[in-house]
C-alpha cells in the first residue's frame, strides 16, 4: 500500500509543481556555477548506495572542502540561490524521482552519505536499512533546523557526531518499528504543516510514544 500511496503522491507532486520547478532549474542553469541537478550517493534500502537528485545549491567542489558532506549554518559553500532553496526545503524536491524509481519512499528515514550513516550507531544503522530511506519523516521533521543546532556548539562536526547523529538514530528505529499507514500519512501531514509553520510542536503531539532528546541538545534547542 505504501509504495501505490509514493507513486501516486510523486507523480501527482511532479505534476502540480512542475509550474515552480521549471522556473527554477531555467534560474540554476543561469546563475552560480549553471548546474541544475546535483547527485549525491546515499545509503539506501539494503545498505546499497543510490544516486539522489537536489537542486545544485552549493558548489560542485564542497565535498572536498570545508566540512565535507556536513554543511552547518552560513556555510560559505552555499549559492546565492541555494540558500533559499535550502532554507524552504525546494532543493529536496528532484527526490520525487528517487521515489518514482523505487529508490525511495515519501516517508522514511532520511537517506545519508557513507560519511554520516556512519556515525550512526551500528544498531541503528541495522535497522534503518530495512526500509526504503524517505523524502521526509521523524527525523527531518525534529531535525528540519539541524544547521542552527550544530552552529550553537563550539565544535559542530563533534556535535553533529557524538549528539545529533545518535539521537536521530533512536528516532529513525522508532519509525522503522512503528512503520504504517497511520505513521505515513500523519507523517505527511506534519511535514506540510512544519513547513508553513517551522515552530510547531505538532510532531510530539502527534507521537507522543517518540524518543526523547539528550540533554545536550534539549539545551540548545531551547
């Protein structure tokens, strides 16, 4: 049910968007560096590494340079364009393909580059990959500001390894664990409500039963 629920709602997607995707592949191809698509491998179902399509947002030499696959906040790599892209989540959109593949799922845990699943704890890098990665879910709505969670640590790559990474791995077991029409839908529905509205607690309100924070980062989240 849940791969016919990513291929009608993908299609439709691509569909109802293409009259804002076009503009702004036509608005990539003449600014920055005139990439449209940028492909990144990612940890998908099984362990086995996918291509994924973004909107190109940062320069075509950032995983060499700088913090590598991590971007933090104000990351001098980002392109003009790209940080609005980035900021609104348009560049995670190209992902619609990825699902119309069978690459991925409209909810899932969100897939990673080799770099950072493995900083994943091995337990929750056995179950994450069980299940097709997702455009959105438990984890990318909790972590939706994760550049500015990082950016309030001293040392972000530390944080991001030692803090974040753990944590979002409960976060993706739950799911795995709790996996349903149920999750799926109401998964949708608050990743367009946290859109409209970023400081919505809606997500807690609705699974109420989700891991929560360390402490390390219930200080930083305020």
């Amino acid at each position: 049910m849940q791969r016919l629920l990513d291929v009608f709602f993908s299609g439709l997607a691509l569909l109802v968007l293409s009259p804002l995707l076009v503009p702004i592949a036509i608005a990539l191809r003449l600014t920055g560096e005139g990439e449209v698509f940028y492909v990144q491998q990612r940890v998908g179902r099984g362990g086995t590494l996918f291509g994924l399509y973004k909107f190109a947002t940062m320069l075509k030499s950032s995983p060499s340079i700088g913090t590598g696959t991590v971007t933090v906040k104000n990351d001098p790599r980002v392109l003009p364009l790209g940080r609005w892209l980035r900021k609104t989540k348009i560049n995670e959109l190209p992902q619609l393909i990825n699902i119309l593949l069978g690459q991925m799922s409209i909810v899932g845990p969100r897939p990673q580059t080799q770099r950072c699943f493995d900083a994943f704890p091995a337990v929750s890098q056995a179950e994450i990959i069980k299940v097709r990665p997702g455009l959105s879910g438990i984890g990318s709505i909790i972590f939706r500001d994760e550049e500015e969670l990082m950016h309030a640590s001293a040392d972000p790559e530390k944080f991001y390894d030692t803090v974040i990474m753990p944590y979002k791995g409960k976060l993706e077991e739950w799911y795995v664990a709790n996996q349903g029409l149920r999750t799926y839908l109401l998964s949708i529905a608050i990743t367009a409500w946290s859109v409209l509205f970023p400081d919505s607690k809606a997500v807690w309100r609705a699974f109420s039963a989700l891991p929560k924070p360390p402490k390390e980062l219930a200080a930083v989240q305020g």
